[in-house]
C-alpha cells in the first residue's frame, strides 16, 4: 500500500475527536495475573483501554469513549438492576469478566456494569447514541434508571438512542448480561464454563468497545459497500434515515468519483481505472457520505476486488479479480492469555495479522469467532483474505430446536455488519457438523443476503458429525491433519480445499498455559528444527496437492497456541516463535508458485497433465523416442505409468529453470529438435542442455514450460503430439486457437511414485549399509522387524527371516510390499511408527501402512523404503529394531545423526530364495 494511502486513512480515523469519559468514581481495577502474559499486558491500564476508534468503516469526528474501569457485581438475575447504587467490584471494560485484564478473572452467569458519564455540551442539540462492539450474551441498559434496550447475541454490534433518557451532568449507566455461555441456546464457538482440550476458557459480558456517539436526527447508520469491477464501480447501499446522500469515492485525498442516490437503494459511484485490493496489493479507497438534507458525514473505505469461481486450467477454482489465486490461510481462532477473546491493544491485534502475512501466508480463517470491527480493518489493510466462520452452537451433532432460531438470528446480523469487509472472500455457517441443521436451507440463506461471495457450508465436511453435503454450497472442504491421504476432488460446481491440517505441537517451558499440559494433534516435537521439519513436509504436500487434487486453499492450523492446545506458529502470549521464520515463508511461497505455475517440484518425480477442457485425463509420455499424451489411470499398465513420469532437475542449461528426465531411462531427456519434443539421452553439449532445459511461467492455473533456447516458444500438445510452439508462428501447431491452455500443464504427484526399481514377486535380502553394520539384515522375529547379523553359517530360520518377497504395493503397484518368506500372507507394515509383521488385512489403512515406495539410496547401489501414508519417514535401523522415521523428527529414532545411510537398504540375493 502507498505511504499517501496509509496516511489517508489513518487520517480519517485520527480525525474523529475522541473524548474520554471518566472512569466510575467509586470503581478501583485491581488486575488480576494472567497464566502467561503478553507483550502488551502492562500496556493496559484504565486510562487507555483500547483507546482506538472502533469502527473504521463508518467514522464519525465526534465520540466518547466509555472503555474503562465500571462497577461490576455478580447476580443472581437481571430482575433488580442496581439503579442508583454503588457496585463492590471494578471492572475494566473492555475485557470480559474471565479475563485477568478485566480484574475479575472469574465466570457470572448473570452481572451488572456500572458508571457515570456527561454529555460535552458541544453535542448540544443531537441525538446521542451508546453503541456496543458485542456483549455476551444477552444485554439490558437502563439509562438513569430507564430501560433503553435489550440486545441478544454475542458477536454483533448494536446501539441504542439514549436521547431522551438523558439529564444534564452526570448520567448514569448500568448494563446488565446474561451470559449462561452452555446449554446450545445460542451461538458460543469455543467458549466453555469448564474449558478443556480443544475448548477454551468462556468471554462473558462486554468484550468490545463502548462508546457514545452524537447524530443528527437523520443520519446514517450503514455502509453496505459492494465492488463491481466489471463496471468500474462502487455499488453502495447507505443505511440509515430515509432521505438522499452523497457519496464520494477518495483515494490519496482527491475525490474520483461520486453520486447522489437515496438511503436503502444501491448508488453506483464510478471507480475509474480502478486500482484492484489484493494481498500482494491491498490497496484502499476512501469514502466519504454526507446526508444532504440531515448534514450527517461519515467516512469510510472499501477495496476493489471480484470474488467467483469458474474452470481454471481444467479445475473450478475460486476467483479473486478474475484470476485463481490460492488461498494459503491458518486457523485463526482469536484467542489472548490476558484478555480472552479481547487483545490487549489494538498493536497486539495488528500484530497477529501481521505476522502471518510475513509467514507468506494470504488468507486467515476466523475460526468460530467473529472479531471486532479493527480487526477486518487490519485485514483489509495489510492483505489477508478471510475465511469467515459462524460461531457454532456446541460440539454435538443436534442441538435444540430452540437454539435455530437465534443461530439464524446472530448469523444474519453478522453477515449483514461485515458484508461491506473487502477481504472476506468467503462465508462458513458451519464446522465439522458442530450444531449443524438444515444445512441446504442455511446456504439459501446466507446467499439470500450475500450473493457475492463463495459459501462453504460446513468446513470439515468429511469429519466428525457432518450431515450429508447439501447441493447448493460452493466449497467441498476436508479437514486431514497428517496429510496421510488425499482431499477430495472439486466438483462441476464445488472448488476443494482443505479446511484444516496439520496441528502440529512443541511446549516451550516459560510459555505454556498450563505447564506440562500442553498437547497437539499428533506427536510434540522436541525444539525448533524438528517442528519445522515436519511443518515444510506437510506443506510440501498440500503445494502438490494443488495441482493433483485440484486444491483450491488451505488452512494451517494454528498462528498461535491457544491455552493447553499448543500447535502454534508462536507461544500462547506471542513471544516466542517455534519454527524457523525463513523456512516456513519459503515451503509457503513455493505452494503458492505451484498455484501461478512458477513452481512444479524441483526434484520430485512429476507427471504433466494435460489441463485443455475436455482433455484433462490425458497426460505428456515418451514412446519409441517422442512425446505425445495419452490417457493414464491408475489402472493403464506399468510402462504407460513409467513413460508419463519425470524428475523435475535443475535445469541443464539454466539452474534456475527445469530439465525434465525420463523415469525409466536414466540419463534421457525431454528436449526440442526440429519443433517436437522428444526424449534423448544427454550427449554433454551445450546445445543439447540448451534444448532440454525449460522456463516455469504462469500459465492459466499451472505451468507454462517456454522454451530456455528458443525464447517464446512453449511445450505444446497438439492433436496429441507434443511440440515445441510460437503462437501464431508458420506452424500448424503454432495456432492461436487454445494456445494458453494447449500450453498449460499441471505437474502432478507422478504416476509411478518410486523412483528406484525392485524386482516384483521375487524373493530378496535387505542389507544395512552403514558403516560398521553391513553383516546386519532386515529381518522379522515375533512380529516385529528388527536387523541381526546374517552370515552364510546363520540358523535357517534366520536366513528365512531375512528373506522376503518383492511385491506390487498393496495401496500402489508403482511402489511395493514387502511378504514374509516363510510365512505367505504376512506383510511388513507399520503401526505407530515401529515395523512389524503382520497378516494382510482388507483394510485400506493396513494396505498403506505396508506400502512403501523405493527411492534412490544415499549410493547408485542402495535404496530407500519411504512410507506412502507416513510422509517424510523411511524404513529405519535404529539400536538393531527398525521404525519409519524421518530426519529431525519428533522420536528418538528420527535422530538425524547417520539418518542418510540408517535409510539407505542393499537389495541382495535372499538368504533363502
């Protein structure tokens, strides 16, 4: 964003003039401590509790800020409020009542606030409002003893016109909540009275901002702000009285356009050669709206950006600004050790944002939380689409018919207040089923009221107590923590994208919650290395699902520990960061390249998929020399799998583009001669390294291969051989027609996924190749693998042990499974990371568990054994037992120290053929 933008808009939010009320006279804040504490936990204080304007996008000059420290007492109901009486506690509002800032740091039920305050006499002859940023859960005011209002919902904003309540000097507020927080009456998202496990301590009460405002009597009260870029336009919709407005569009200060229209009808403001909001360029206008007749002016911004979704190189995919954009986001669930689901100070909530954007993420899920009005403001600002979610009733499957109807209620007020939010690319009613009901109907209704952006009715619709997929949602959504299987495929209407993964824990002694309480989604890792190790692992695999599933997003989870649940970028209190902040960025841009096409796997087998309409299923392969495409399966035989399968090298010419080498011909290379592209081995030449060495461009969601030599020219399928073409050159294969897509190529995970050969259905003998063990062999013993010294003069039975046969792999016949000699039927799998025996079961989780794929050993004469469902673990000897391990992982046995040769097996003739 420009500097003369950023100052734009700070300047019209520094230009409302704030005024602080008085804090509640007879009210002392005595803090309480948290379990952790936050950078900004001694930055709060009475007199500057989120001090900050709280509505960014609608800003008035005047307003009074009535954060501070009130009165506060526990009841046992809303019956008798304490009108006139002084309360025993003080409580510092904004925070809720659990949280340690707020000074009470316990759960009510039922509660009353209290304070005074005096209108300036410079609102003399306006309205005054009290506005709420959200309460939990239900919400009654009396002002100076007269009942103004009653709110339900905890995640909305609203106010009341307390005109006519008011007398001159001091006046008098209470509020009183209800805030029961269980029994699945409304929506709560994680909140619980007893927080445990994967649910979090309860925000009951005020828990954003209060404050006054002065109004006209006619006045504006929305800004339903809708970017049409087709047009060129702002279609805007202007709350409020009924009379006519005008409205301007800013940008650097000078007005670009405007219109004049009435309040609750769309006025469209030209937006000429608009500049498009994005993450990479999360640029703002300004807006300002003045009511003609009622002289009321409001600011506020907007973004321009198109959100759809339409078939992107032969996937659907979601749009932003007519382009797919992969959508890399975390799980984001809003929570601080010191103010609960308030942060301490509006720098902490930036800093979140922040520090996601520089960990190369684009995109945030807010997850079962809706946040304050700044928080959309920061996203906007810095360049984070988001994912929003609906605060779900409760973790159960049903809830009661009861609960529906403020559900229904809360999630339109939500929708309704963040509809004009440029970086929400996406609605989430539900979560893994949690509460779920009605779900087809609840989709019609979200797009009744928003039908701009993409609605994914229930994220984690593959988990859990998810009903059946309705028909009309726009997102198919998995949750796969471990990455061990693949997400489902988008539909004709649906995009996919995995909704949640990895989880991934380390306790960090000095930051946790609860210490020695912390947990994950899987294993702890012991510090930094190995955390991030297997973080690049898995992101590595959704940067190839990509393009093999059609993967549309992703979402990490999570930015930050939330309570004992430590699976965070950072610690609970954000001060320490747990993995390494280069390798997390970089494994992120390069899934984020394999969405542009920039990036297809440098040193990864690959297969090239045709992406043209129509001819998705068929795929680049070499045959008798040349490359043509043809249609490969899972069932297409062995060699048709083989032909259509390359490492993706370094390229020969240039390091920095690709050479392509053919997986069952070590040494030949995909290269151009004469216009076609062919499969030759590598005589050494400059010229030749010049042919076989390509570019990764953009192409129209995956890869365009332009030519390193021949500048302009790209591989192409045409009439199903592959040439090297110019479009518009002398050619016939050179043709305009369908060239961007003819010349797009999406590279998949590969069809034959071992890159080293074992003989199948022939019986062999695996030798340890580190040095000082090599008279060891892999061999079984009670059901468990292990290594032992093997030697002409061994036991029978050892050497039948230490023998087995080479099979096709149960889950994937282009890796293998390894059957006991001696006893048919009986496989090598793994379970709970250790090797063993075991009888073949009709299980797809025991076929994966005994596949393995062979990858190139640590010498041209070894070979690796790499789990097909364990990602980054190989078959391992460790202290003579054998296990899956990866390097630097999380067990003892993933010990990196001689990781390399520990992997790296010698397949010999068997001690017992």
């Amino acid at each position: 964003m420009s500097r003369s933008i950023i100052g734009a808009l700070t300047g019209l939010l520094l230009a409302a003039t704030l005024v602080t009320a008085p804090a509640a006279a007879a009210a002392t804040w005595v803090p309480k401590t948290p379990p952790l504490t936050t950078p900004w936990t001694s930055q709060v204080s009475p007199t500057n509790a989120l001090p900050d304007y709280p509505r960014p996008q609608l800003v008035r000059s005047d307003w009074l800020n009535l954060n501070g420290v009130w009165e506060f007492e526990g009841a046992p109901n809303l019956n008798t409020p304490p009108i006139g009486r002084t309360l025993p506690e003080g409580v510092l509002v904004p925070y809720p009542i659990e949280s340690a800032l707020s000074g009470i740091m316990r759960h009510e039920d039922n509660m009353f606030y209290r304070r005074t305050f005096t209108v300036p006499s410079t609102w003399n002859g306006r309205r005054v409002k009290l506005n709420f940023g959200a309460v939990t859960w239900e919400t009654r005011v009396w002002v100076n003893g007269t009942q103004i209002g009653t709110h339900t919902g905890g995640f909305d904003a609203f106010s009341f016109d307390i005109t006519n309540a008011l007398r001159a000097g001091a006046n008098e507020i209470v509020v009183g909540v209800f805030s029961p927080v269980d029994g699945s009456t409304f929506p709560i998202g994680k909140q619980r009275r007893s927080p445990s496990g994967i649910f979090y301590t309860a925000a009951s009460g005020i828990w954003q901002t209060v404050w006054l405002e002065p109004v006209n009597a006619s006045h504006i009260t929305r800004l339903d702000t809708t970017p049409n870029v087709p047009a060129g336009a702002l279609d805007l919709v202007v709350q409020g009285s009924a009379g006519q407005v005008r409205a301007e569009v800013l940008s650097g200060g000078a007005v670009v356009g405007s219109a004049t229209g009435n309040t609750g009808s769309s006025i469209r403001i030209p937006v000429p050669n608009a500049r498009l909001w994005s993450p990479d360029d999360p640029f703002l206008y300004d807006l300002r709206v003045t009511m003609i007749n009622g002289g009321d002016v409001v600011t506020g911004y907007f973004g321009m950006r198109s959100l759809g979704k339409a078939v992107v190189g032969g996937v659907l995919r979601p749009l932003l600004n007519g382009k797919f954009v992969f959508q890399l986001g975390t799980l984001d669930q809003g929570y601080w050790p010191d103010g609960i689901y308030t942060a301490p100070t509006d720098a902490a909530l930036r800093f979140d944002l922040e520090r996601q954007k520089a960990l190369g993420f684009n995109m945030v899920r807010k997850h079962i939380k809706v946040e304050p009005a700044r928080w959309f403001y920061w996203a906007d600002r810095l360049g984070l689409m988001v994912w929003q979610d609906m605060p779900s009733l409760d973790a159960v499957d049903d809830t009661p018919a009861r609960s529906h109807v403020n559900y229904e209620a809360e999630l339109r007020r939500m929708i309704d207040q963040l509809k004009g939010i440029t970086s929400i690319v996406q609605w989430v009613p539900f979560n893994e089923g949690w509460g779920e009901y009605d779900n087809q109907r609840i989709v019609d209704l979200v797009r009744g009221i928003d039908n701009t952006r993409l609605i994914n009715h229930n994220s984690g619709s593959n988990c859990c107590v998810s009903d059946p997929e309705p028909t009309n949602g726009d997102v198919v959504d998995d949750h796969a923590y471990q990455m061990s299987s693949g997400t489902r495929l988008p539909s004709a209407t649906r995009v996919a994208v995995l909704g949640e993964y990895g989880g991934l824990g380390r306790r960090v002694v000095g930051h946790e919650w609860q210490p020695g309480a912390g947990f994950a989604y899987g294993e702890l890792y012991p510090d930094e290395t190995s955390l991030t190790n297997r973080y690049v692992e898995i992101t590595r695999e959704v940067g190839r699902f990509v393009q093999t599933r059609g993967l549309s997003g992703s979402v990490y989870t999570e930015p930050y520990d939330v309570e004992n649940e430590v699976n965070g970028f950072y610690t609970y209190d954000r001060r320490i960061l747990k993995m390494t902040e280069s390798r997390v960025r970089q494994v992120n841009l390069e899934v984020l390249a394999r969405a542009t096409g920039t990036e297809v796997g440098r040193g990864d087998l690959v297969s090239l998929k045709v992406t043209t309409p129509g001819f998705t299923d068929r795929y680049l392969r070499h045959q008798n020399g040349v490359t043509r495409t043809d249609i490969v399966n899972s069932g297409s035989a062995d060699v048709l799998r083989l032909d259509s399968t390359f490492w993706a090298r370094p390229g020969l010419a240039n390091a920095s583009c690709l050479s392509f080498e053919s997986r069952n011909f070590p040494g030949e290379y995909l290269r151009h001669a004469n216009s076609v592209i062919r499969k030759d081995p590598n005589d050494g030449s400059a010229a030749f390294a010049g042919n076989a060495t390509f570019c990764a461009r953009p192409g129209l969601g995956a890869t365009a291969l332009e030519s390193h030599d021949t500048p302009g020219s790209f591989i192409r399928h045409y009439g199903e051989v592959v040439y090297l073409a110019r479009s518009g050159g002398p050619n016939p294969w050179d043709t305009a027609a369908n060239f961007a897509a003819d010349t797009t190529w999406a590279a998949t995970i590969p069809w034959w996924r071992s890159g080293a050969s074992l003989p199948v259905n022939t019986v062999r003998s695996f030798q340890v190749t580190t040095p000082g063990f090599t008279d060891r062999y892999l061999r079984h013993q009670d059901g468990l693998a292990r290594t032992d010294v093997v030697t002409s003069g061994s036991e029978p039975l050892l050497k039948a042990d230490a023998s087995f046969v080479v099979r096709p792999g149960l889950a994937d016949s282009s890796c293998y499974s390894l059957e006991a000699r001696n006893l048919p039927g009986q496989y090598l799998r793994h379970q709970a990371f250790r090797v063993r025996l075991s009888p073949l079961e009709n299980s797809d989780l025991y076929r994966r568990d005994a596949t393995f794929c062979a990858q190139p050993g640590s010498s041209s004469d070894t070979v690796r054994l790499a789990s097909i469902n364990e990602l980054g673990t190989n078959v391992r000897h460790y202290n003579a037992e054998v296990w899956v391990a990866s390097s630097g992982g999380a067990h003892t046995y993933d010990n990196p120290s001689s990781y390399a040769a520990d992997v790296s097996w010698r397949s010999t003739a068997p001690w017992t053929p």
